[in-house]
C-alpha cells in the first residue's frame, strides 16, 4: 500500500481538524465577523473531514481491485 494515493486525503482531514479547532476557539470566546460564526467554522471543517473520510474509502476501494 503506497501512502503518497491518500496524500490528499490527510491534508483534508488536517484542514478540518484545523477549522474545528479555530471554531472552537471562536465558541469558547464569543468572537465571529459575519459569516465567520463558530458554529459555521466547526461545521465545515466537521464537513471537510467527512469528505476526506470518504475520499480514503474510495481510494481504499479502488487499491483492493
């Protein structure tokens, strides 16, 4: 199994974990321009990881065949 085909994976999953982080950052004091809420901020990284999620399955998929 050859790690660099789940490169793009893992820098998603990073970029997410990242963004729920700064979400939370955001909740925890009350900070937010605009559209920049923390609940945004924590649900799109939730949705990035979710993605790279599925994007290692189908890459996982794809190697068994």
């Amino acid at each position: 199994m050859d790690l660099s085909n789940f490169r793009k994976p893992l820098i998603l999953i990073i970029l997410g974990a990242a963004l729920v982080v700064i979400g939370l950052v955001f909740k925890s004091y009350k900070l937010g321009w605009g559209i920049m809420q923390a609940n945004n901020i924590v649900m799109l990284g939730g949705i990035i990881e979710v993605v790279a999620a599925v994007l290692a399955i189908v890459i996982l998929i794809k190697m068994k065949k």
